[in-house]
C-alpha cells in the first residue's frame, strides 16, 4: 500500500509540475496527507491481531472519526482561545486527544461483538490516522496560500507531516483505546477503569510534549517512545490473543 500510494503521488505531482494545472492540487494533497496513515494502519493490522473489525468498518472510524475529531476539536479550540484569550499547550493536548475518542467511544459502546482490546486497538489507529490526514491536509492548504503556491513547501509539510503520523496521533489514540476497549471487555471494572485514564493521560502527556518542545532532537525523543509504546502494547496484545481465546463479560 505504501509504495502504491507514493507512485501515485509521484504521478499526479509530475503530472502537476509539467501542466501546471491547479486542479491536481487537491488530489495531490489528498494522497500525500492519507498514504502513510493508510499503510500504517494496514501494517497494524498485520501483526497477527486476533480481530473481528473489518477493513471496511476501519475505513469508515477513519474517515467519521476523522472529520468528527477535527470538526470538535476544532470548536472547543476556537471556543477555549475566545474565553482565555490563550491555548496552552495541555489544553491542545487534552481537547484533542478526546475529540480523537468521540467515535471508539460510541462504537464500544454500540458494537458489544468488538470487546477484544486489540480491536480497539486497530480501531484508535485508525480514528487517529483519519484525524492526522484532514489535518495535514489543512495545514498544507494553508502552507499553499501562504507561500502564494509554492509547491516545494507544500510537499515538505506533505512528507514531515507524514513520516511523523505513526509516532503521533495514531500512536496515542491507539493506546488509549486499547485501554478502552479493557475496560469495557472487564465490565468497567474499577482496575480497568483506572487503566484507560492513565492510558489517556500519557496520550496528552505525550501530545503536549509534542506540541512544547521546538527542536529536532525533542522531537525525535517523543516520537521514538510513542511509537515505541504503541509497538510494545501490540505486540502483547498479539502474544496474548495467541495464548488464550476471548471471553466477553456476561450482560
């Protein structure tokens, strides 16, 4: 998927370059800001997960969750900076990463079949790939007016934006609802409870970090550990779907 994705972006930016015609603008944003989210959730979903969510129904949390997460973050930001007249960083961080959780929350609340903590899992990556995608694209589309079309620009927010998705909010959103998806699989037991608001406060932790630090080098650190901890929590969630079947709590 990642290299179909990248030929065709190379397409439709060659074909940009040698016809200057603006209409391949939104196609080529589109494909730069989804790829990496899309291939990564595809290798997500390859790492011998036990799963019973589809790819469509993945598709759908991406794009639903997606335009939900940005369209109320974006509402809460605006409404937080009006009364403030400020945004500080934990705010962003907290603000976000709930508007990220409004989807996963309706669906395991809804869909009592998917209780296996790795299809939260899967289903916060994906919330958080279609959330990271629209966002890149807004933020290329501001990058493309503010440098009076200077397509140079827009494929270097296209690229860091898309190399750094996995290892941001695909990452923490995918932790936290994997705790979710615990806690509603154990009743809502108080231990799993607790689980998924710890869960949730190192995605803003981390996310606030993130939006903090202004260097290379900080940012590589937080990148390293989110991924890192995404990585470890799917591997057990695999290792443990391998040992022992799933049980759903009685209702």
């Amino acid at each position: 998927m990642l290299v179909v994705g990248v030929v065709l972006f190379e397409a439709v930016r060659r074909a940009l370059v040698s016809t200057q015609n603006p209409n391949l603008l939104p196609a080529l944003i589109l494909l730069g800001a989804a790829v990496v989210p899309a291939a990564f959730v595809t290798f997500i979903a390859g790492r011998r997960l036990s799963v019973d969510v589809h790819g469509g129904a993945l598709a759908l949390v991406a794009v639903v969750g997606g335009v939900v997460g940005v369209v109320a973050a974006g509402v809460l930001e605006f409404d937080t900076v009006r009364r403030l007249g400020a945004m500080p960083m934990v705010a962003v961080g907290l603000i976000e990463e709930a508007a990220k959780l409004l989807v996963p929350v309706a669906l395991v609340l809804a869909v009592r079949r998917w209780r296996r903590p790795s299809d939260g899992l899967l289903v916060g990556v994906a919330s958080g790939a279609g959330f990271a995608a629209l966002e890149t694209m807004g933020y290329a589309f501001v990058v493309l007016i503010q440098t009076r079309g200077s397509l140079d620009a827009v494929d270097g927010v296209l690229v860091l934006r898309g190399l750094l998705s996995p290892a941001a909010h695909m990452a923490w959103t995918g932790l936290t609802t994997a705790a979710l998806w615990r806690a509603a699989g154990r009743g809502w037991s108080g231990a799993a409870a607790l689980r998924f608001v710890g869960a949730y406060a190192v995605a803003v932790a981390l996310h606030t970090a993130w939006d903090t630090l202004g260097s290379t080098t900080g940012y590589a650190v937080v990148a390293v550990l989110s991924l890192g901890l995404l990585l470890v929590v799917t591997h057990r969630l695999s290792a443990a779907d391998q040992r022992q079947p799933f049980l759903a709590p009685a209702h």
